[in-house]
C-alpha cells in the first residue's frame, strides 16, 4: 500500500526539524547553527512564552550559554540574583514562622565555575534566544503545528500546518528534534512510554501584584509554604522581580475531578491571596491564573530511530531545585553537537545513540533527587533535606556513551561533588585559571564547538601528531598546550595536571559540550604511535 506522506512531493528540505521553539526547542537550534547546521524550528505558539516558568539559570547553564557568546545579551536582559535566598513555613505570610531555611544555592554560585547563575524569567529568556536564534539564520515560525510524520530508513516526511492560514506543507528532514513538551504528540505518536512517580499534584497559579516585597525581605526569603484554616500551598516572588517588583504567584492544590478554572472566581483568586499573605484587606491585582501538573516522569528511551526528545517531552519534574529547564538546556547541548557531526560527516550515526545511553540516567537520578527534594520540603521543613543542586547539576558523569573508558579503572559514581572529579572521561572539564598575554582565562572558555586537545608543558610530541590527525580524520579540533612560559597558556596556579589528572607529558580530549572524552595520564609510547593513539581515541568517540 503506498504511504501518501513518503511518496509526496516535498515542498521544502531541511536537515533537522524542531517541533517546539520554547526554551529548549530554542537553545538546541541555537547550539546546532552555532555548529553550522541551521534547522526549521517549528511552534504552535504565536510567539514567546508569556509565563515565566523557568525562573533560574545554573552556573553550568551559562557555561553552556556562554560558549554560545550569549552570556552577556542574557546578563543585560536579567543581571545576577542575589546570593542568598530563604525558604519559609509559615502560618501566612505576614504571621506565625515556623521555620526558615536558606536555599542550596551552590549550584549558581560556586568558585568551580567562572561564572555565576541568573535569575531571569523564561518570558525575558526567551525573547533573547529568539534574537539570536533568527541571526544566527535559523528558520524559525510560529502558529505553525506539527500534524503528522513518518520516519523511513533515509529520514523523516512530516506535514506541518498554519494555523492561521490552516495550509499544509510537507517537509522533508533528515532527523526531527522533539521539544514539544511535557504531553509531548511526537513521543505519543512513537508510542514511547514513560516511567517514574507520574502526577504528584494538579495546581491553580495565581500571578497577582501586591505591596508584599517587605515581608519577603525582612526574612531574606523569596518563597513560601503556608498552611492555615483557609488554604495551604506557596507564595513566591515572580521569576524575574528586578523588573517586576511586585509581581507574586500563589499555588494551591486542586482537583481537576472536583473542580475547574471557573471555580476560580478572581473574587475567590484574591480570597486565597489574602489568607495565604495573612492580611484581609490588602490590596491585591490579578494578572493571570492558569493551571499545571506537578509530574516526575522520564521517557523511556530518548531516541528512536531518527527521531530524539529534549526538555520536557523526555522528562519533566517538579520545580524544587530549578533544575528542569537547565537539564533541558544540557541535554539540548548533548545532541546538538553530536547531530552537526554525523550531518558534516565527521562521525558515523552510531554516535546518535549516545546521547540516550549519556542524557537518560542523568535525568533519571535528576528526577528522583528533585522528586526527594520537593517530598522532603513538603512534609518535613528543613528537617533532612540533603539534595545538593551542585551535585545534580555539575557533578554527573557518563558511565558510558562518546567516551574512552579507562582501563583498569575503579568503579566510580555516578554523581559526585564537581571538585572531586579529576579528568575521568565522562565528567566536565574543570574550571582553572589559567593566563595568556597578561589576561586571566579560564579553561572553560577554550571549549564549545569544537573538539579541543590539551597537553601538559612537556607534552611536545603531541603537538605534531594532533596536526596529522585533524588533517586525515578531517576534523576541527584546537589543541592547546598548558602550562610552562612559552606555550599557549601559562598556568600561574599550577593546578591544571591535579585538575585534569594528567602528568606534565599527559594529554586530554575534551568534547564540544565540555566534557571529557578521552585522557592519556603520562607519555610512554615512541613518538611515532602518537598518532595511532590520537586517532583511535577520536574514532572511538565518533564512529563507536
């Protein structure tokens, strides 16, 4: 039986196609034109997010936006939050505390990294990457909806559809990047399945303006639990509040069997305001209520055939911790640089299947510590909460996947404190400061798009056989040699070999998304099987 969508004439040709232009949909198309691949990136959306969701971007987050050369266009939009946040239980805003922590912010600011988290607000954040998505040249188009496809041996036929205009085009691609959310239509339609927990609670959000900031303050807190004879639930400070400095958000549980939107009167909406801020007559403005679900949930493969998740159609989780958009991000980076190879031909497409085999136990592991994080929070206040955000975040490792595996290694973690890893492949580059013509540098910023060898001070040797083998694999690679007087960069600390766990004639491989694939500790062989080892190393990490 011919199949209609394979055998149509295509109206247009892409390399990738992105369903989904919110967050993640944006960055992952960002970090693929930044490789030089440029996709048709596809939203149902007319534009924007105009809720502020994600409210908080990680140290390692705006590394990874960083090496995009977008860290100063985000740091205009939004500057740094404060350092210290506290988290308060309460009767009411305004009465009876019953306890007050101060929030696990290590994993935005931390001397491991040489930048510092944002607080910015997905509605500011992502006008930002839409800027510089469009002149980075990407096709990007809204009010525009996936309505099928059909993936082959060669690549995907989907049709797309205006939703103004309700015309349809076919497209041909030849990988599709799901971005699409949390109820995810291309992940259904793969009839990919999902684990964990599943719905922890449905919630009612009410934004609202209200003259409460002095109360927040006075206890250095930018949020709330509260539970009294009326309501119970949290108050927030609305992501972004350095523009928007009375703008709130209330949560309260509901049951979406028992009750709906319109049972939210505003003349109720401000009720449940009042009793949660413990004022009756405050003055209070509502700007907008909505509902969502509060879900750990994580697919059950990220990859099928030549289709991929990202963000929150590969997992979702509850907020506790703000690490669900900035896994998005990283997974969003893991894939991007490993498509633009196999797309240049730099790799051989085994190297896709990595990126489920690296991205999927992280969000695992991810999802349950938020889950414990959130339970913890909830019933027990400040009583044995011992997620750390750092951990989760910086200090994961891939077990296996695009990496060299060291032989006779020990059985290591799979997440640990950032500081404790030493340059075993699967882990992130550490941070050193390191100098070149009298400017202070941090290794972070040699990383990006591009493989990059670093060699110890007596590492010469390497030097020369990098050169050959960028030139017979024909790959893009910088290799820069650390430490001593006269070569690329001086390190003034000495810490680079503990950092990277290399003697001085040593050598490390380091992936475009700054995580090490492959390290030789100390030069034994003759000169002239440098080479073989460099290209093993590198075939073993593109082509599997």
């Amino acid at each position: 039986m011919n199949n209609p969508l394979k055998n149509a004439l295509f109206d247009e040709t892409v390399p990738v196609l992105v369903v989904g232009g919110s967050l993640v949909g944006l960055s992952f198309s960002l970090f693929l034109a930044r490789q030089g691949i440029k996709p048709l990136v596809v939203e149902r959306h007319p534009g924007t997010a105009i809720h502020p969701r994600v409210s908080s971007l990680t140290a390692r987050t705006m590394e990874i936006y960083r090496s995009a050369g977008i860290e100063q266009d985000i740091r205009r939009e939004e500057p740094p939050f404060p350092r210290e946040f506290g988290v308060m239980f309460v009767e009411s805003l305004a009465g009876q505390m019953f306890d007050n922590l101060m929030e696990d912010m290590s994993a935005y600011f931390t001397d491991l990294s040489p930048v510092e988290g944002n607080g910015i607000a997905q509605d500011l954040l992502e006008p930002v990457l839409r800027a510089q998505v469009e002149q980075a040249g990407v096709d990007l188009r809204y009010n525009i909806e996936l309505i099928e496809f059909e993936p082959d041996a060669d690549g995907i036929t989907a049709v797309i559809r205006d939703r103004i205009s309700d015309e349809t085009r076919r497209v041909r691609s030849k990988y599709l990047v799901a971005a699409d959310g949390s109820k995810s239509g291309t992940r259904t339609q793969l009839g990919i399945g999902q684990h964990g927990e599943g719905t922890l609670c449905h919630l009612i959000s009410m934004v609202f303006d209200a003259d409460i900031h002095e109360l927040f303050h006075s206890q250095n807190a930018h949020m709330c639990f509260f539970a009294n004879e009326t309501t119970s639930g949290s108050l927030v400070l609305y992501p972004g509040t350095l523009r928007r400095p009375h703008l709130y958000r209330l949560d309260v549980v509901y049951d979406p069997e028992e009750e709906t939107m319109e049972d939210y009167s505003e003349e109720r909406c401000v009720q449940l305001i009042r009793a949660a801020i413990g004022i009756p007559d405050i003055s209070v403005s509502i700007k907008k209520v909505l509902t969502w679900e509060m879900a750990a949930r994580v697919a059950d493969r990220f990859q099928q055939g030549r289709v991929f998740l990202v963000g929150d159609s590969a997992r979702v989780q509850p907020p506790s911790g703000g690490l669900g958009g900035n896994t998005g991000i990283a997974e969003a980076q893991n894939l991007a640089w490993k498509l633009a190879a196999v797309l240049r031909g730099e790799a051989g497409p085994d190297l896709l299947a990595t990126y489920d085999e690296e991205r999927r136990p992280v969000a695992d592991y991810t999802v349950e510590q938020v889950v414990m994080l959130s339970q913890q929070r909830e019933h027990e206040g400040s009583e044995g909460i011992t997620v750390n955000t750092l951990h989760v975040n910086m200090g994961y490792r891939y077990q296996g996947g695009a990496i060299v595996p060291e032989a006779g290694a020990k059985i290591l973690p799979l997440v640990q404190s950032p500081e404790l890893w030493t340059g075993q492949p699967g882990t992130r580059a550490a941070h050193v400061v390191l100098e070149r013509e009298g400017q202070s540098v941090s290794s972070i910023d040699l990383f990006g798009t591009r493989f990059v060898l670093l060699v110890g001070p007596e590492g010469q040797s390497w030097l020369q056989a990098a050169q050959q083998v960028k030139q017979k694999l024909g790959l893009p690679m910088d290799v820069f040699q650390i430490g001593g007087q006269h070569n690329d960069f001086i390190d003034p600390g000495n810490d680079f070999l503990n950092a990277y766990g290399i003697t001085s004639t040593g050598a490390i491989i380091v992936r475009p998304d700054g995580y090490i694939g492959w390290r030789k500790r100390i030069y034994g062989e003759n000169k002239e099987h440098l080479e073989q080892v460099l290209t093993d190393a590198l075939s073993t990490i593109l082509f599997r």
